[in-house]
C-alpha cells in the first residue's frame, strides 16, 4: 500500500486544489484576470520547440527506396539503437545519459498536452503542478548527469529530494487536465 500513496497525494492533491479553484475562485485578483491567467500554463511551458515528424520522413523515405527496387532497405536503413552495448564505465554513463533524454521525450508531450488542458479550466493549478514537473524534471535530469559522472549507476539519479516530484507534477496535469475536459464536456465550464 505504501507504493501508492505519492499517487494517492497527487491525485488527492489535484482534486481538492481544483474543487477550491472551481468552487471558491482563486481570489479576487484571478476573478478579474483569469482568462490572462490561464496563459501561465503555456508560458512554462514554452521552451519546447515542435518539429516535423521524424516517423513519417522516414515512412516516405523507405516507401520510395523499396518502390525503386534498392536491396536490403529495411536492414540498411533500420532503427538505431539509442543505448551503447556493454558494461563499461564509459557505455554506463553513456546510457545514464541517453536515458534521461529519452524519459523527457516520453513524459514531456503528455504533461504539456494535459496541462494545456487543465489551464483551460483550473489555471493556477495547473501551473503549479506544471511548475513542479518543470522542477522535478530538471533536478532529476541533474541527477542523471552525475550519476554518469559517477560511473553510470542510474539508481543514483534521485540523488535530489525534488527529482521525485516530477511524478506528482506530472499526475497532477494528467488528473487536472482530464477533469477540465469533463467539465467542459459536460458543460460546467464553458470556453470563453
């Protein structure tokens, strides 16, 4: 049971902060501001650049190397592997690295997606779960970057009391961000 409580925090968390929001209002100074205020969200959050698809370039690019008849397109031009193979120091502070840089593609998408969402609705909810999966995403990737220094020991990378909030921030976007949808599905909160 233990396992679940930083869930049952977040999710708990989420909830009460954007029944406050919803119920009582922030205060005065976000009656008369908010929809300024829902412009925090994508203001966090707007360091990530968007770029063409890598997937479909390349969908293309091996549709018309195998319509002109070139050999050995799938093994010529396969999937790179992203991690070194081995167990050197050097291969594991490699992979320490790239690890980190993979866990923010993974992540960063749906907490700017859902936080966007949540902004709509509970604005300064959503930035401040944002704000702390911006936080705990730095310290964490900190912690990545000096365990590598250390020899590649990835257990190291909560090194850093704040590394770990980047999961609360995160499930408290996905948590606001899905109740801001059903409000504004089912009509309680109407988009200005």
């Amino acid at each position: 049971m233990s396992h679940y409580k930083p869930l049952l925090i977040t999710l708990g968390t989420a909830t009460v902060g954007g029944f406050v929001e919803t119920k009582y209002g922030s205060c005065s100074y976000v009656s008369a501001h908010g929809p300024q205020l829902s412009a925090v969200t994508p203001a966090i959050l707007s360091a990530r650049a968007s770029g063409p698809s890598p997937t479909a370039s390349r969908r293309l690019t091996l549709s018309l190397l195998a319509s002109t008849s070139s050999q050995d397109v799938d093994e010529r031009f396969a999937y790179p592997n992203l991690y070194a193979q081995g167990t050197s120091k050097h291969v594991r502070a490699f992979n320490c690295v790239q690890r980190s840089h993979q866990q923010i593609y993974e992540t960063f998408t749906t907490a700017v997606v859902s936080g966007l969402a949540a902004s709509l609705t509970f604005p300064l909810c959503s930035a401040a779960s944002t704000l702390t999966y911006a936080v705990g995403r730095y310290y964490l990737s900190k912690g990545y970057a000096e365990a590598a220094e250390e020899g590649g020991d990835a257990s190291k990378r909560y090194k850093y009391p704040l590394a770990k909030y980047m999961w609360f921030g995160y499930l408290g976007n996905i948590a606001l961000g899905m109740a801001s949808c059903v409000m504004i599905v089912s009509g309680k909160k109407a988009l200005k």
